[in-house]
C-alpha cells in the first residue's frame, strides 16, 4: 500500500459507503498522529518523480494539484525538488534518453518528437528547445555551445 493525500483517502472512503461525519473523524485522526501528511507526501512524491522519471516542474504542479495538494505548498515543494539539481538537469537527462531511440530518424523528425516528449514531462519551452537544438543539430542553424 502506497502512501495517500487527504483527497484521495477521503475519496476511496466515500467510495467505500463511508457517512462524511465517519471520514472526517478519520482524517482528522490520522492528521493529529502524523499519519496523514500532506506536506511530506508531496515533498517525497515530488523528489522522487523528478529525479527518477525526470519530471518537470510544470507536469510535478499539475499532478500535485490534482491529488488535492495546495498552491503554497506545491511552490516550496517545487523548489525543493529541484533545490540540488536544476530542472535543466533533469530535462538533459531526460533528452539524453529519449534521443538514444530516435536515432536513425531525420533530424527534424526527432526534434518534433523530442520536444513534444519534454513538453508532456513538463519542461519550460526554453529548456525544450535547447536541447532540442543541442541533440538534433540542424545544418542551417549555427551551433550554440
């Protein structure tokens, strides 16, 4: 069993036929013991999808916000996360990646699908073209580094 968020503990109990009173006085219980914490769920969650699956700090917000986390606390959770590693980091490991298996494809081609792979993991457009440029060099382009 897998660590949950308020949200979805109140949701798999109601989901259950539990009476909202019932959920309410769980929650609250397993708050007041420090089973049932938000905060440190979305920081673990957090640190281990952007360094493991290399997850951006868009897509990291939106999945975060979507298993009831609040704003303020998604911001501090998204700089911790990427506190020690730079998001560009993580999106160069990804890139590093994802152009082993688009070898053999035209360079325009496997820039499309590399970047549009960085965009879905939640990479500022900046980064995404960048590495896109870096790992599919174009000839009419001159080159950066």
């Amino acid at each position: 069993m897998r660590a949950l968020t308020t949200q979805e503990l109140r949701q798999r109990l109601a989901e259950r036929g539990y009476a909202q009173d019932q959920i309410q006085a769980v929650v609250a219980r397993l708050t007041a013991s420090r089973y049932l914490d938000d905060a440190e769920y979305a920081r673990a969650w957090a640190v281990a999808r952007a360094h493991r699956h290399s997850v951006g700090p868009a897509r990291l917000a939106r999945e975060l916000r979507s298993k009831g986390i609040a704003e303020p606390e998604i911001s501090g959770v998204l700089r911790e996360a990427f506190g020690e590693r730079d998001a560009r980091e993580v999106a160069e490991a990804a890139a590093v990646r994802k152009a082993k298996t688009l070898r053999g494809l035209t360079p325009e081609v496997a820039r499309r699908r590399l970047g549009a792979f960085l965009t879905r993991q939640g990479f500022a457009a900046e980064v995404v073209l960048a590495l896109c440029r870096k790992h599919f060099p174009s000839l009419a382009e001159p080159m950066d580094d």
